[in-house]
C-alpha cells in the first residue's frame, strides 16, 4: 500500500510539473513564431475562457445553500444515535 500511494504522489507532482514546462513551453513557441494578432486571438480566447469559468463558480456558489443551513443540519444529524436497532423519533424525508 505505501508503494501504491508513493507512486500515486510521485506521478501527480511529475504529471503537474510536466503540463507547467509544456505550457510555458508552448507559449514562448506561440510568441516566437506566431503574428501579432494571432497571438492578440489566442490571448482573447484565454481570457474569455478564464471569464465563462469565473461565472461559472460565481452562480455555482450562490446557488448552493448557505453555510447556515448546512451548520444546523450537521449539528441534527451529529447528536442522532446511529446504533443498528435505533428507530428514529421523526419520520425519515
């Protein structure tokens, strides 16, 4: 087990470090070779991108429910005895 999970971390950190080197390789590639409003598209194209993902997390947060809610209903359900023969006081939703 302990050879499974230090290959799984050590994989991780060579697959992050390699995406970084191609990616910062592959744009100094772009900015080298590529015309100036080819690059001024593709560094539109990111930003938008970046943008929509922005959104995106933006309506996802605020449309899950609030960090109240979910406190009070963890408290419920931590102080419930989860023994195998307890029948619960309330009806089950």
């Amino acid at each position: 087990m302990r050879y499974r999970i230090t290959s799984l971390v050590i994989g991780w950190v060579v697959g992050v470090l390699s995406s970084a080197l191609v990616r910062r390789r592959l744009k100094q590639l772009i900015i080298s070779y590529a015309p100036e409003h080819l690059r001024r598209q593709i560094e539109e194209k990111r930003l938008e991108v970046v943008k929509t993902v922005r959104r995106f997390s933006k309506d996802f947060k605020s449309s899950t429910p609030t960090g109240e809610k979910n406190r009070n209903q963890s408290q419920i359900l931590k102080h419930r005895d989860r023994s195998p023969g307890h029948r619960p006081r309330q009806t089950l939703k």
